[in-house]
C-alpha cells in the first residue's frame, strides 16, 4: 500500500485558516446524523443542501448516541482561495489524473478537491468544508463518512476495502480487488435476505473480545449492468435506459463508468441497512468475467499473504492518525485482528447467482 506523503514545514495555521473561511457565515439550524457510536453535528449556511444531506443520509437521522462527538460545517459558494501552498497528491497504483492537493497545517491538514475547487480543513474538533458543495455532494458526503472512519481508527481498528451484509446472525465481509463486484455481490445477497452493512469500506476491530465490523454510510454505487442482472435495483434505470443498456454485449456492460446511487430503502424496503454486525466470515474475490467455471476454496488467510491486499486499505490524505499509531497498520497486524474469521475464496469465473447460492450454503 502507499502511504500518504509528508511535509516537513507547516504551511499556516488551522484555527485561522477555518475563521478566514467561515467568516459572516450564518448557519440553518444543525442537525444531527448518528453513525454506530458516533453522533456528528453537521451546520449548513445553505438550506437547500442542508436538504440534499438529510435526504441522502435520512435512515441514519436521529436519536443520538450520547454526546456529539464531531462538528462539521458546511459552507455552499464558489470554491476559495488559499494563500498557503499546496501540494499535489500523488495518484493511486494505475492512474495518472492528480485529484487533490493539500498542505499540513500546525494542527491538522487543508485539501483542496482540483476538479471542484472545494476546500475541506479538518483537525482537532475542527472540521469544515467550502465550495460549490451542492453541485458536488458527493465530496462532501465522502469527508463526512472520512470523518467518522478517522474516529474510529483512532480508537483501534483497521480499514478494510471490502462490502458487508448480516445474514442468519452472522456478519460478511466481501473483499476483492477493484472491479470485481464486492458490491453488486452484497446485493445479491441482500435478495436472499441479507441486510447491508457497508458499499466499499468498513471498520473493522475487537470489541470485548469479540471481532465486530462498522460500515460506512454511503450507498452502493452500481453500473448499469449491476441493474439489469438484479431484478431488485432495475428502478433505478428508466426504461429507456433499460432497452438502451441490454443492446450491449456484456463485457461492456462490466467495464461502463456510468454509476447509479442504490437507496437501500427504496429498493428493498425499510430496515435493510444497520452500520455495525459481528464480523465472522471473510470472502475474497479473486475471480474474473468470462475465466470459466466458479471455484470456492475455504482458505487459512495467513497461508495466502497475497490476498490480503485485497481487503487492506490505504488510510488515506483525508486520516490524520492520534499519537503513537502508524498512517497504515501492517499486513501482520490484519492477519492478527482477522484470525477468528473463516475465508472464503472465490476464484475462476465471475458467477454472481453461483457466488451467491455457495456463500448461502457455507454460511448453513
């Protein structure tokens, strides 16, 4: 894995820098979003997209648990200008397109989205986002759920790039590498009854000597291809795009960019989507369209060290780790936390109805 780069100067100062920015800004009234343990209060000086993130994150709005842990403002306007310099982050393993640049603060640390102009500062209790936040919700939606990751791996656990869903009274996770469905499996699952925990990332740590999983709130994102092989999320295709989208071949189909946002609720029905379950069985995907026949193999995960990159997650610029914890823990300490989980390897060719039917019958 990569690891977010340093800088060895501070470039100015956070509690300056969030009052130059949030000056004469006047606030809607807050309101309060509860993710596992965590209540976060979010300010918008913009009621319309104050609208547009209680309608995103509405099955998660609520009684909080306890006191506020995180406060977030969110300011709608024209992406600002920095006086400190920023640098540019270097692009993930396979891609070349510089997506953020970000300076360290005394305290903290400033981002600035290219694409956007948006500018997030975040540190301490201070937490802000700037910029035409209502035409890019999806940033800002992404650095609160950052946030909330952040809190929780500075209590202990470790990231992992993978789905999850509860089903029978046991929690899965599902890993694998990019582009091969942890998602739109997850779903599939979730017509067989299973509830959904996590899209794409999840929180993963020992509670009371037990291993338990936190998702993300943030919605599955499917191509349309996704759409039309799950009778359950066609809905969120019309039915032009639906006759437009089967007039292609299906490896098309798997590689489309095009996304679709899956409001759980909506397409499976109320109180489908809980963010914390027990962490008890691990499948890796390790398979590829059109390689054959399926093959399933449970697996001991220590004597496959290379598969753990499939579920290990880069932290990130958006993390900024509390005293004495690394930027990125080690395969060593994965395998340590995901040692009381049994793993299921699914290797050959990518069979979505298969992978289902088999992870049913293991979970039996």
């Amino acid at each position: 894995m990569s690891s977010t780069p340093s800088q060895n100067e501070t470039a100015c100062n956070l509690a300056d820098l969030v009052d130059s920015l949030s000056k004469d800004v006047r606030y809607t009234e807050p309101f309060l979003l509860t993710l596992d343990d965590c209540t976060i209060e979010i300010k918008c000086s913009s009621e319309a997209f104050k609208k547009e993130l209680t309608r995103y994150f509405l099955p998660l709005l609520g009684t909080p648990h306890g006191r506020v842990k995180i406060h977030i403002q969110a300011i709608e306007g024209p992406g600002p200008s920095l006086s400190c310099p920023l640098t540019p982050q270097k692009p993930g393993p396979g891609k070349t397109k510089i997506k953020e640049e970000w300076a360290l603060l005394d305290t903290g640390r400033v981002v600035r989205k290219v694409n956007s102009g948006i500018i997030m500062v975040f540190g301490g209790d201070q937490n802000l986002v700037a910029g035409p936040c209502l035409s890019y919700p999806n940033q800002v939606i992404n650095f609160i759920n950052n946030r909330f990751i952040e809190y929780k791996l500075n209590k202990g656990g470790l990231l992992g790039h993978a789905a999850a869903v509860f089903s029978n009274g046991l929690g899965i996770a599902v890993a694998g590498f990019s582009g091969m469905g942890k998602s739109t499996l997850a779903l599939h699952l979730m017509n067989v009854g299973a509830d959904f925990v996590s899209n794409d990332r999840l929180v993963m740590e020992k509670t009371g000597g037990h291993l338990v999983m936190s998702g993300v709130a943030k919605w599955p994102r499917i191509n349309p291809g996704t759409a039309l092989n799950n009778p359950s999320l066609c809905g969120v295709l019309t039915a032009q795009e639906q006759a437009d989208f089967k007039k292609l071949p299906q490896e098309a189909l798997w590689r489309l960019e095009h996304k679709y946002d899956v409001m759980i609720d909506q397409c499976y029905g109320p109180a489908r989507f809980r963010l914390n379950a027990p962490l008890d069985r691990l499948v890796l995907l390790n398979w590829r369209l059109g390689a054959g026949p399926m093959k399933s193999e449970e697996i001991k995960l220590a004597h496959h060290r290379p598969l753990l990159q499939a579920i290990m997650k880069d932290t990130g610029l958006f993390y900024l780790p509390a005293k004495g914890l690394p930027q990125n823990p080690s395969e060593d300490q994965y395998l340590d936390l995901l040692a009381p989980c049994r793993v299921l390897a699914l290797s050959g060719g990518a069979d979505f109805d298969q992978a289902t039917r088999t992870i049913m019958d293991w979970l039996s």
